[in-house]
C-alpha cells in the first residue's frame, strides 16, 4: 500500500477515530496507513493545531467526545501514597463499576496537570501498574504529596456513590478522610 498525502491520511485518520468508540494505538494506525508511529504522532499534533478534541491514552487515540459521552461522570479528590495503594484505590473503582479517565494534581508553578488513564477493568489496572512499575517513571500524585483528583465515569450516579463509599471506607477519599 502506498501511504496517503498527509492531508489525506489525516482526515482519513480523524474517520477512524469518529468511527471507533474505543481508543486506537499509533501503531495500529500506521499499520493501516503504511507509516512510522512517529508520523501518527504528528499528524495528531496537526489535527490538534486544527482544533480537533483528541485525547492521548496510554491505550490509544481517541475522540474527547467519544471519551465523554453522556455518561455520569464525577470528579473526586484522593489521596494515598506508594504504588500498592495507587493500585488498590483503582482496582476498587473498576471493580465497582467505574471508569478512571484521568488523573489531576495541582501542582504549585504549572497549574493543573493531568495524565490520561482511561481505565475500566482489573487489566487495565494491571496493565498500567506494571508500566508504572517497569519505567523510571513515578505517579503524578508525588508532586502533592498523595493528593489528587480523578474524574471517574459509571453508568449510574449510585455506582459513583458506591465507589466514593467505597474509596472512603479504605481511607482514600480525600475529603472524608483528611478534612
């Protein structure tokens, strides 16, 4: 296959990911388009400077609005220190039903940052624990000393209600426990 003229592959691209509801890697879409990850990469970025709403996962691309829907969604402060926790606070939310999309820490010069999760099962989890575990790379919540917020999506606001009961009973909810 020859690959697509740039502009041409990525409006191509943007299709796909209107078309798909789930995250896609970069290397399955150079795979499709015969391209370097790296190209993916950028042509993200162009579609970005375009003012396209994508969202990077550690799963893939996606469409904010995809990533969105018309879901219940909360945002909940946490707090916990060292990986065993970090794995326990996201195991109880998917185990509950709920989906970690992000992770928020206020961090005192830049603002806001915020690391895209995107995970709703015991996988996911696993996945990225051992990631985290494997990199040289440290949770965001050690720039706020465990503090952090996550915006949790379920399918119903009594699931958000469980996990926060649940989060809380475990000491992790911020708000319950350290107010």
């Amino acid at each position: 296959m020859v690959p697509l003229p740039g502009e041409k592959r990525r409006k191509e691209l943007l299709e796909i990911l209107r078309r798909r509801k789930a995250p896609v890697t970069g290397s399955e879409l150079a795979g499709m388009f015969s391209v370097s990850r790296q190209v993916i990469v950028q042509d993200v970025a162009l579609l970005r400077a375009e003012g396209v709403d994508l969202v990077a996962t550690p799963r893939g691309y996606i469409l904010a609005e995809a990533a969105a829907g018309r879901i219940p969604t909360r945002v909940i402060a946490c707090r916990h220190n060292g990986i065993e926790e970090l794995r326990d606070e996201l195991l109880t939310i998917t185990g509950l039903g709920g989906k970690v999309i992000d992770v928020i820490v206020e961090h005192p010069l830049y603002g806001e940052l915020r690391g895209m999760l995107m995970t709703e099962s015991a996988d996911d989890v696993e996945e990225f624990v051992r990631a985290l575990s494997e990199s040289d790379a440290k949770p965001l919540s050690v720039l706020t000393e465990g503090v952090h917020l996550h915006t949790i999506q379920a399918a119903t606001e009594a699931a958000l209600d469980n996990i926060e009961r649940a989060l809380a009973a475990k000491g992790y909810l911020f708000e319950k426990a350290h107010a």
